[in-house]
C-alpha cells in the first residue's frame, strides 16, 4: 500500500468508506469489518486491472475510486458463486 501514497490507517478509513460506499451501490448489507476488508482488498484488485490497462490512480481519491470499483467487483463476483 506505500505505492499508493497514502498510510495504513487511512487506508483503513478509505477501503471502509469506499467498502461502505460500493455496498450500498449494490445493494448488499456486509458490515462494517467486510466493507473495510472490501474496499482495501477491492482498492488492489482495481488498482491491479487498471494498471494492466495503463492506468494509474494516485492518492487517497485514487484509491477511494480503485477500492469503490474493486469492492463492487468482488461483491459482483462473490453474488456469482453463490449461484
């Protein structure tokens, strides 16, 4: 998380909002701990497929959008092995 230029706390306050965030967006309820473990996790995944595109977002925005689009992914994904 030190490439992305911003700390481990505040990468836990924004994988939480961004997690938060990606959960109402798509209608889910996780909690508190599952957002902030889906927004953190979803902010690697996104920054990861993004970067294999040329792409790269920096700072604590950057990583709100990452974690807000990887947190929708992997809520998408987990609804999809549910099935």
């Amino acid at each position: 998380m030190e490439n992305t230029g911003i700390g481990w706390i505040a990468a836990i306050i924004i994988g939480g909002i961004a997690g938060w965030l990606a959960e109402r967006f798509m209608k889910s309820e996780m909690g508190v701990l599952m957002n902030i473990v889906l927004g953190i996790v979803g902010a690697f995944v996104a920054n990861l497929i993004l970067s294999l595109l040329g792409v790269s977002l920096g700072g604590w925005l950057g990583y709100l959008i990452a974690g807000f689009i990887g947190a929708c992914i992997l809520i998408a994904v987990a609804r999809a092995i549910r099935r």
